[in-house]
C-alpha cells in the first residue's frame, strides 16, 4: 500500500515524532533513576544499562574540540542536515516506503541526540552489549533508530537492484 499527500506525510510525521519520544523517554529515565557510571547487568553479563553523558559525536568523537569548531560540527552542520533530509523526504513523492521511513528513523535520532546536546550540553547514553570479543560502544535509543534507519534504506536499496535484475531478465527473453 501506497500513501500519497497528506496522509504520506501524517504518517511520516507521526513516526519521527513516536521515534524521538521514545528515545527521549529513555534518556529521561536513565537522567532520573541510574547514576553515573553505575552499572546493571543483564543476561549473563551481555547487556549492561549504565548512565554515561557523551559530550562528543559517535563514540565521543570532536568532544575535545574548541569552539566554534565544536559548535559547527556537532550542532549547527547536523541541524542543516537533519532539516534538509526532513524537507526532502517529504516533499520527494516518488520515494519508497521503506527508503522514506528509513530516512526519517535516521531524522529522528539524529534529531533526538541533537536535542540532548542542545539542552543539557551532552548526549545520555546507556545502553553496552557484548558478546565475547564482540562489543558495542555504549549507546541509546536514537542510535538504535539511525542504524535501522540505515538498515531499512540499504534494505530499499537491495530490493530495488533485485527488481532492476529482474526487470533486465525479462527484456532480455524478449
């Protein structure tokens, strides 16, 4: 099914908007009630829920930067780029479902992380998995939303390769 117009866009808008709630929920409830750096581990030591505040990018990334450079990387280059992603994918018809969802979960942690640095100087991260060596940094849930963001427009990409195989194969018999 296929939105189109004014409801295409409700329901955008409706999802970044169910998308930074969520993560902004959690962020609160790890400020409220964990502490700093205290530690609570889960599933035979695989998951761990700690309160960490991050003051750079991924994985701390330009925290040591000075101002203004701080500022422009960090705050003003992403409100530019979540804007203009926002402004495309809802006025670009012609996008996908799943590339138009996948681009607005990236908006909305892009935008949920924003938030957080804009208004308490830094990013609430809480959440460590590790399997063995594997391990992730320690992240949240705005993270979580941009890489199924990017999983879902790398999914729309695939799919529409496949299609454009299938298509060929069939001009081809003909």
């Amino acid at each position: 099914m296929k939105l189109k117009g004014t409801t295409r866009i409700i329901v955008l808008v409706l999802i970044l908007c169910l998308n930074l709630g969520c993560d902004q929920v959690t962020k609160s409830m790890m400020r409220a009630h964990i502490n700093y750096y205290d530690q609570y581990r889960f599933f035979n030591d695989h998951v761990t829920l700690l309160h960490v505040e991050n003051t750079g990018a991924f994985l701390s990334l330009g925290a040591e930067l000075v101002q203004p450079f701080r500022f422009i990387l960090l705050t003003l280059l992403p409100v530019l780029a979540l804007f203009g992603g926002l402004v495309y994918v809802l006025i670009k018809k012609n996008l996908g479902s799943l590339m138009s969802v996948g681009i607005i979960f990236c908006i909305g942690g892009g935008l949920g992380n924003l938030y957080d640095r804009i208004v308490h100087g830094s990013v609430t991260d809480f959440l460590h998995i590790k399997f063995g060596s594997l391990q992730t940094g320690i992240f949240n849930a705005a993270d979580v939303s941009i890489m199924i963001g990017f999983g879902l427009i790398l999914l729309d990409a695939f799919l529409k390769k496949g299609d454009e195989k299938t298509a060929e194969a069939v001009v081809t018999e003909e």
